[in-house]
C-alpha cells in the first residue's frame, strides 16, 4: 500500500483568490470555503492488516513522569495535555475541574485559576489552549467564556465571542487568532463548524468547513478527543468524528491528509442513525448502529515527526485499529495492535488509551489512576520489562496516586 503525496503550494494561488472573492461578498463575516479537495497525503485504510507491531519499530525508550500527589493537586482523569518550554499542562474536567502545570520530573508547580465565579475564576472548563509566542494560556469555560492567563497564572481577562446559535467545543490558538470549533444548538447541513476569532476580544473573523464535510453529524458523542491536533511549533491540524480529511487551519483552511476506504461513513449512514426506532436516546441509536455496521470514523490518538503520521481509527462500536503511514518511503501499515514491548515484554499488555500529545521528539501516553492497579499487578508478575524507568516507583505507588505519564523518544 503506498501513500499518495501531492505538492499543496501549486494550488496556493488559485486558493487565495477565491478567498479574496469571498471578502468581497456582502456577508459581514468571512466565509472560507475550500477551493479544491487536494491533501498533501492521502492515505488508504482498505489494506491487509498486521496482527501487531511493536512499539520499539518507532521509539527508542520510555521516561516514567510519575506525578507529583498532594491536596493542592489531586487529578481524578486527565483529558488533554500540552507540553511546552519543560513545563507539562494537564486538564483535569471531572473530579478537580482544573488546569494543573507540572515540570517535566513530575513535581506540581501550580494550578492555573480556581472554581468561582470572580475575575480569572472559572465554572466548568472544557478545553484550553497555549500561545507559545507571546506565553498566554486560554481556558474554554460553561457559557461561552475564554479566560485568559500568563504561563505564571495571571489573569489577563475573559474573552466571550458573539455566539447566538452556537456552542463553542474546543479551541486552538495559532499566528494571533483564536480557532473555535463550535455546535449549533439546530444544526443544519450549511452550518460551519469552525470559526476563525480575535484572540483579544473574541470578534468572529471567518467561519469555515461546513457540517456536510462531517456527513451532517452534530451530536455530543466522543467528545473525550480533541478536534484539533495541536502542533504547538507548527501549523495545527483539524478533524471531526465522520470527516473523511485531516485539515490544516490557519489563514487558509486546507485539506493536510485525505483518508480513504470503502468502509468509511457516509451521509446515509447518519441519516440512518436518526432514523433508528424504538425509544432510543442519540447515543444508544449510535451504539445500536454502530454494532452491527464496522463502518470507520474517529481518527485520533495522532502523532507526527519527519517520517511518520501515526494515528488510531475506529470500525465499528468496539475495534480500534492503528495506521502508520511511512513519509520517506510512501509505505503504510495497518495493525490490530501497537504493541507496547518498550513497556511490556509480551504483546498480552493493556494500552492505555492512545497518544495525548507530541511534539519533535517524542510522545506522550497517560497511565490513568484507575489503572494504576491493573498495572502493578503486570510488573508483580513479571510482564513489565525489568530496565523501565522509575520501575521500583510505580510499583510502591498508592492506588488513588495522580496519574503517570509515560514520554516515548522517537528513533
């Protein structure tokens, strides 16, 4: 199977006009649309599959980063990460509703924020964001509300962009804007599901990739994943659950990686979804038809270096396949498993839920508190290799410890 590059610079020119076609438009609001569907990659999910392969073919080693434990950092489940300037930022959403920043050996360095509802204080925070050029950090809160703060902690102020009919999910700043991947609360096919904001005062700027790239789907399913892929030295990358294109935003809103495959989901199969009987909430209609179809979707878990596009997909409601695709030599590999062997010496090991983030070097996987256990129960029956990192440590760590971070280094 190969990998089909394309060169995206030729198309730049012709997809710049058509933006200046639409500025000239009568809408008070920029509305990019894409010129052409041309990606840089594309990549095919219709291969024969491996049964497993190793971690080991694409990283070097594992570093423990076990989590400093006390009463002024206590992290029921980490749902993002970023790590920036030897600094890690966790989001914790559901037990300490929280922004936390840890040094890279592990030790708490402080919280961003607190529960409130006074200046720099925050409700229910969802998603953040890091401006690494000018060292701001934006935190996405219940109603609508962007905070915004030094790395150190200092409140600058609250950003709240003019929504009427849309609900803001995630957000990513890049190159002085703030991109907002939002809901409508009635979603129809000409909704757009990113816009392109003011990082000082939220004014929306241009509105972009309509609901029809996302076969129309706009329920809250998923939404554990990240719809951007923050590549915070880089250009960020953009994908939804039913997209069948990984889209690099920015100035101009590109198609980065097609992803094809006779199994992917279409349009019909979402209205068939909505039109499942029987009582049924979204989510049950989801899992009912997602059960008997193996139809692929969810493209997450991603990483990326010079030579590798790594990512997890989804087919059907419980199989969660791998792909890696080769950029120097057109090659790609489908598997069932990546094997952990960095970690584990068979491949009879748990995974512990995907790459939360990467950057030049390496990436990042969390070893969540719930399965703390189950994972020193591996290393007391020898399945963990002897020479891991902090090995001894993480045996003697208590069950409601924080989680672990494992950072991998690429070959």
């Amino acid at each position: 199977m190969k990998i089909n590059v394309k060169i995206i610079s030729k198309y730049m020119l012709m997809f710049s006009f058509f933006l200046f076609v639409l500025n000239i438009s009568f809408c008070s609001v920029n509305q990019k649309e894409l010129s052409r569907m041309d990606s840089k990659y594309i990549i095919d999910l219709d291969g024969k599959q491996e049964t497993s392969v190793p971690f080991s073919t694409y990283f070097e080693n594992a570093k423990s980063i076990i989590l400093e434990t006390n009463k002024d950092c206590l992290i029921s489940d980490i749902i993002d990460i970023q790590v920036f300037d030897g600094y890690i930022y966790l989001l914790d959403i559901r037990g300490a509703k929280s922004l936390f920043v840890f040094d890279m050996d592990g030790y708490f360095i402080r919280k961003i924020g607190r529960l409130g509802n006074g200046p720099g204080e925050y409700i229910s925070l969802s998603n953040f964001t890091l401006d690494t050029k000018n060292k701001f950090i934006y935190l996405l809160d219940y109603f609508k509300r962007i905070h915004k703060y030094k790395l150190d902690g200092t409140f600058i102020h609250t950003i709240t962009p003019k929504l009427k009919d849309e609900n803001i999910m995630h957000i990513q700043y890049f190159n002085s804007k703030l991109y907002l991947s939002v809901m409508a609360f009635k979603p129809s096919q000409n909704d757009y599901m990113l816009l392109e904001a003011n990082a000082d005062n939220g004014e929306i700027l241009s509105k972009s990739l309509p609901l029809k790239y996302n076969k129309g789907w706009a329920e809250l399913i998923f939404m554990g994943y990240n719809f951007f892929i923050p590549r915070l030295n880089n250009i960020p990358l953009y994908t939804q659950m039913f997209m069948d294109y990984i889209f690099c935003i920015g100035d101009d809103i590109i198609p980065y990686i097609e992803i094809r495959s006779k199994n992917l989901v279409t349009d019909k199969d979402v209205s068939n979804i909505s039109n499942i009987r029987g009582g049924r909430d979204m989510i049950e209609r989801f899992q009912a038809y997602f059960r008997d179809n193996l139809k692929i979707f969810n493209i997450h878990s991603y990483i990326e270096n010079d030579e590798l596009i790594l990512f997890m997909y989804q087919q059907g409601l419980m199989n969660s396949y791998f792909a890696v695709a080769n950029k120097k030599t057109g090659s790609v590999k489908l598997a069932k498993q990546l094997s952990n062997d960095i970690i584990f010496k068979s491949d009879d090991n748990h995974y512990f839920g995907g790459f939360a983030f990467y950057d030049t070097k390496g990436a990042y996987e969390i070893l969540q508190t719930r399965s703390i256990e189950d994972f020193q129960e591996s290393i007391r029956n020898n399945k963990v290799v002897p020479g891991l990192d902090k090995l001894d440590e993480l045996l003697s760590l208590e069950l409601d410890a924080n989680p672990v971070i494992f950072y991998y280094e690429y070959k």
